[in-house]
C-alpha cells in the first residue's frame, strides 16, 4: 500500500514520468536569472555536465540549463520554466540520445520535437535562431548506431522544412578515420563526455557561435 501511496498524486493519478526531474529543475530555477541575450544550452546530461561550456565560447553569455538522464519528452514538459521564462539570443537544443536508447523511434521524437519548437516559437519571438545538436556517438551506446545515423538523418530532414532553425551535428567530430567511434574521449562510463571529448564535440556547435 506505502507503494501505491507513493506512485499516485491526491487525486488517485499516476504522476508523470517527468516529475523525477523536478527537484533538477528547481535547482536550475534557483540560480541568478541570466540577462536577455544570452545563449541558452538545454537537454539531457551531456549539456549538463558541460560544465565549463563557457570557456569554449568566448564573448557569450552562456547559460547551461541542461538537465540529466533527460529525454525530449521531459524538456517539453518543462519548457516554460527551462526555456519560455527567458529571453535568448540563441537556443541550443540536445535531446534524443536518451530517447533512442530508451527504444523510442525517430517519428516519436520527432513528433515531441515539433511540439516543443512550437511551443518555443509561441512565446519566443520566432527570429531567435534555434539549433538542435543531434545525438553524439558512444561506446556505451554504439550497438543503436543505425538508429542514430537513422535518427540523425530524419532530424536534418525535419529541420530543412523549418525557419530559423539549424541542424548542428555532434556526430562526425567523434569518429575516427575509419568511422568508428573514438574510446578516449568519455568517461569511465563510456557514455559522458571527457575534457577531450568536449574539445572535438565543440567544433560543430563552433560554426555558429564564432
């Protein structure tokens, strides 16, 4: 019964799946509120322990409201408080690592994907340049490789049918000659980007923040 009594609000329903990241969220929320202009940095993990994302971008304010293990279904469920409470001058996105690992397909990403750019652009002014990172490459998580390449291509597809957003890829940086993905740039988990790793993943997202 102490189970039941946990897994139900008050009103005898099921609480979303997103509200384990709530106390992340408020955490993010208690930090100082970033001037308008700044160059926001949302999504799972590896934009959350992207800790010195500043150094990489001189001449930017940046703001990392990344937020981990998240997916893109629980950035749109908290989109106004992360995202719509600001006033950006640019909006980096990467969401659909976790996704795809948690055996979502491209379709289903992309449909929440949608969702959440148009629930950015009903707030934001619509020329405010966003850019989707899509997903990087892991040892952990080199068995999905088709499903991201497979991913990766949808989103580069979808994106080209937009205004104002941008496809920045976090693929190729990470591969070596041969295509295979690198082994010394992540963490002992073989997931999470080390100081290495974030050296080559930064060279993409380089083009648009010169």
């Amino acid at each position: 019964m102490l189970v039941l009594a946990i897994a139900v609000n008050t009103c005898g329903q099921s609480l979303p799946k997103s509200e384990k990241f709530r106390s992340e969220v408020t955490e993010i929320l208690a930090r100082p509120l970033p001037a308008d202009g700044a160059v926001l940095f949302t999504g799972s993990s590896s934009i959350r322990i992207w800790k010195d994302i500043s150094d990489y971008f001189p001449g930017y304010t940046i703001v990392n409201r990344g937020f981990g293990g998240s997916q893109t279904t629980d950035l749109l469920y908290f989109v106004d408080p992360l995202i719509l409470t600001l006033k950006p001058s640019k909006i980096f996105i990467y969401e659909g690592d976790n996704d795809l690992a948690a055996g979502k397909t491209s379709k289903q990403i992309l449909a929440t994907t949608d969702s959440l750019l148009q629930r950015i652009r009903q707030t934001i002014a619509t020329n405010i340049p966003i850019y989707f990172i899509s997903p990087k490459p892991s040892v952990a998580r080199w068995k999905l490789k088709e499903e991201y390449l497979e991913h990766a291509a949808n989103l580069k597809k979808w994106i080209s049918t937009k205004e104002n957003v941008h496809y920045v890829d976090g693929w190729s940086s990470l591969l070596d000659k041969k295509g295979n993905v690198l082994t010394d740039i992540f963490m002992p988990d073989n997931l999470h980007l080390n100081k290495k790793g974030y050296d080559l993943w930064a060279t993409g997202i380089k083009k648009f923040l010169p």
